[in-house]
C-alpha cells in the first residue's frame, strides 16, 4: 500500500500520463484524486502498522514513510534548486555522485531495506531454528535483511535508470530520457560525463535547451555508460547477495540470491 501511494504521488509530481502503458492515475482520474487516493493508502497503511502491535516495526515502516517524501524533496530541489553539486568541465565529482545514491536509497532501496528487516522481526526468524542461525545475534540477523535489501534496491534503481534510455512502452514512459526531460540527472548522465564533457554542459542546464533531451539520449547511447550502469547494478546486486549467503543454505536463501540475478537481467 504504502508503495502504491507513492507512485500515486509521483506521477503528480512528474506530470506522468502513463504508468506502465497505461493511463496513470492523474491522466485519468485527475491530480486531486490521485492525491486523496495515495493519502487513503498511507492511512489504511498505518491503521494496518498499529494492529501489528510492533514498535520496532513501527519505527521501521514510519521511518520508511519519511525517506520516500525526504527522497521527493531531494529531487525536487535538483531540479528547482542550484546547479548542484560537482558541475565540473571534466566530469561528476563525489559529490554529486553521492546526491545520485542518497537519493536513490530515499525513494527506493530504503523501502525494501527496512521492509526486509522488519520482515525478520515479524517472520519469527529469531527463534532460532538451526545451528547455523544460532550462531548469529538478533541484531546481525536483521542486519543482513536490511543490506540485503538496500543494495539489492540501489541496483534495482540502477537498471531502472538504465531502461529509461531504451525505448520502453512497457515501462509507461516516454522512449528514450523520461527522467531528462523532468530535469533530473541519473548514473547514465554521469558515466556518459566522464566520457564526454559536453554532457556536463547539458546537465548544467538540467537538459531544458531545445534538443538535450534528444542530445543527452545520443551521447549516453555512443558511449559505454549504459554497460557501466549495468556493471554497477551488478556489484551492488552482488553486494546482497554476499549478505544474504550470511544466512543457512534454504530455499528462501536460493530464491533471494536468484532474485539478484533477475533485478540485473531485467529488460522491463
């Protein structure tokens, strides 16, 4: 639910008229419903929260709320607010770098990063239950659920951004830069600016120039940013991989290391 209000939410903001191929919300029932439809699932969220009588898990999912709105506001200040950081000739620094990651972990990772820990808390998976489990504490348990789930998002976003360069009805966005013509700067811009400096000039300007939407799309396309934003993705589905491989062998064990696989892989 909680989900769902935020893309309810985020095709307001972004003015989307599709979601995955079809009608968003926006375009079909108007901005004030789609609103009123994101807050009604918040609600129906926490009344559902209370009744699971968890404070841990409260915070947890409270908390998680609170990311996806700080994420909101962190775009939303890269696109009206200053040039930003690490605006150089000769490409992104650090900075800017680790605005693409933090904003990336607020709208995304950190939704499957606690929900994966809270979902330790409540499955009863510290009871217990082998030999190998009992040999790591309650906390380091819920530990590697949360790095599962934070890497496991960021490279999930990563592919996101990726595919936001392909030409993708089935996405529900605009073929090629939905993101770029909402002003916004993704880890294919800033591979593609380490190899080419004129993408610098065109994020400077957050793509607003007629024809840098379709320039941006050319110069990421010409070099190797799409591979080197799949290799990235990869490195961090890795990442959760390792963390997860921390637990027993099991079939859950299994089909979370399989879904690492599949984020990276995805086409759509």
């Amino acid at each position: 639910m909680i989900h769902v209000a935020s893309l309810l939410h985020d095709d307001v903001i972004d003015k989307a008229d599709t979601r995955r191929s079809r009608p968003s919300a926006p375009a079909k029932f108007g901005n004030k419903l789609s609103i009123l439809g994101g807050d009604f699932l918040l609600a129906r969220a926490s009344a559902a929260l209370a009744r699971l009588g968890d404070l841990e898990v409260v915070e947890l999912v409270s908390s998680m709320i609170n990311n996806l709105v700080e994420g909101e506001v962190v775009q939303l200040e890269e696109v009206f607010g200053g040039s930003g950081p690490g605006l150089t000739a000769i490409g992104p620094d650090a900075a800017r770098w680790n605005l693409y990651l933090k904003k990336s972990y607020l709208k995304t990772a950190s939704l499957m990063a606690k929900s994966a820990r809270a979902s330790v808390v409540l499955g009863g998976a510290l009871s217990r239950d082998s030999e190998a489990t009992s040999r790591l504490s309650d906390e380091r348990l819920k530990d590697i659920a949360y790095l599962y789930g934070r890497n496991i998002g960021i490279a999930f976003q990563l592919v996101d951004d990726m595919l936001d360069f392909s030409t993708s009805a089935e996405l529900g966005k605009p073929s090629g830069g939905a993101d770029m013509q909402l002003g916004l700067t993704t880890a294919p811009a800033l591979f593609a600016w380490e190899e080419e400096p004129k993408m610098g000039e065109l994020i400077s300007r957050r793509f607003s120039g007629n024809g840098d939407v379709e320039m941006a799309r050319a110069i990421v396309t010409s070099t190797s940013a799409l591979q080197r934003t799949r290799d990235l993705a990869a490195s961090y589905a890795n990442a959760a991989r390792d963390a997860i491989r921390q637990l027993p062998e099991s079939e859950a064990r299994l089909g979370l290391e399989t879904l690492c696989n599949r984020v990276v892989a995805r086409t759509k």
